[in-house]
C-alpha cells in the first residue's frame, strides 16, 4: 500500500514536505485540511501528554529524513552512548549525521524533488562519490566529498530537464554545487540552523532515553 504523505503531515499537525514542490503549491492538502484525518465530528487535537509529545516530535524528524523506525533509533542511540565524552551538542551531532546522509545530500543539491525520490535514485545506482556508483543511501560523506550523476544515467527522463532546475536551485552553505556539470561537493559541516529540523531534537533524545 503506498504511502499517505498528506496524511502523516495532517497526523504531525504540521508540514513536512514530503512530496517535495507539491508541497510548496496551493496543491498541498494540508493547506485545505490542515485537520487530523479521521471522522470529521472527531478531528479536534486533544493536548497530548509529555510522552505523547516526546513522540510526536520523534515521528516528526523521522519522516523528514525519511527512515525507518530501526535505523533512526540506531542512530539517535549511537549519540546517546557517547554522551559524557566531552562531545558537541548531541542535538548538533544527530543533525550533521543524518543531513551528511547520501539521500539526504541528493536532495538538498536538488538533484531529486524529495527525500523519497532521491533515495530511490540512489538505490538504482544513479550516482557516483567520488568516482565510485554507490548504492547506499544511507553512505556518510564528508568533507571533500564529491557527487556525480553516472554518465549511463544522464539521459533518464527524470534528468533530461534537470539542468535549468539545478541553475535556480540555492543548496545549503555546506554544500557547494556546479549546475553546468551537475556535481555537487561538501565543503562544510550542516548546522542546526540551517538545516530547519521539524522537531525539538532534545525531546528526541528523551524519548529515546525512557
């Protein structure tokens, strides 16, 4: 069964663009319905409790990122095992390691419309770091790193008009990208900031803690 996008966002209360430009349109649902779904005599927001809250955020950055519940909780645990190690802020290193993802890199260069679709353009091998096609995801780049599109995949119909859409997109300061060559590069670490979480990372943290 596919995914309801609109219908997690109007579940959140909030938007989280995961349909990518639709998102941005008067198209959006949760502009017309920004009401939990369900019968509409029960579509009030009751106050939930602390952990109600706790989960709510949690559920929030995890479909941002587009994860699954496992792998964001492996995450999220890594951090806390490393806490007491005279480290940044939790909430700082948690963000750097999920933006720093290779799906979440294709998105933010605007070589894909939403984390979803540049996850599985990832998985069908549509991109090279480095020189290397890689498949995974979830693969950490740093630093230096550079991102290609492969040269077999460059006359895909989901690229052929990307090159005008590169031109007119403004990637984060971490990331530098050359839209006539269509190669991005880290040159930075992501922010907190910038990076905009949907969710009190913090509360997160205490979910996870219980």
């Amino acid at each position: 069964m596919p995914i309801n996008h609109c219908k997690i966002c109007r579940q959140q209360g909030q938007k989280l663009f995961l349909k990518g430009e639709r998102c941005l349109s008067p198209k959006c649902v949760f502009i017309k319905r920004p009401t939990p779904p369900g019968p509409k005599g029960k579509r009030r927001r009751r106050q939930l409790s602390e952990y109600g809250r706790e989960l709510r955020q949690k559920q929030g950055l995890k479909r941002w990122y587009n994860l699954g519940e496992q792998q964001f909780k492996n995450y999220v645990k890594k951090i806390l095992g490393r806490r007491g190690q005279n480290l940044k802020d939790p909430a700082i290193l948690l963000i750097q390691v999920l933006e720093k993802r290779l799906d979440n890199i294709v998105f933010r260069l605007g070589f894909a419309k939403s984390r979803a679709q540049a996850r599985q353009m990832v998985s069908h091998g549509y991109f090279m770091v480095n020189g290397k096609s890689t498949k995974i995801p979830s693969f950490q780049l740093k630093k230096n790193d550079t991102l290609q599109i492969r040269i077999s995949k460059s006359q895909k119909t989901m690229l052929q008009n990307l090159k005008p859409l590169l031109k007119k997109q403004t990637p984060p300061v971490w990331l530098m990208l050359d839209a006539e060559k269509m190669e991005g590069k880290v040159i930075g670490e992501p922010t907190l900031e910038e990076a905009a979480p949907p969710a009190e990372i913090p509360t997160v943290f205490e979910f996870y803690s219980r």
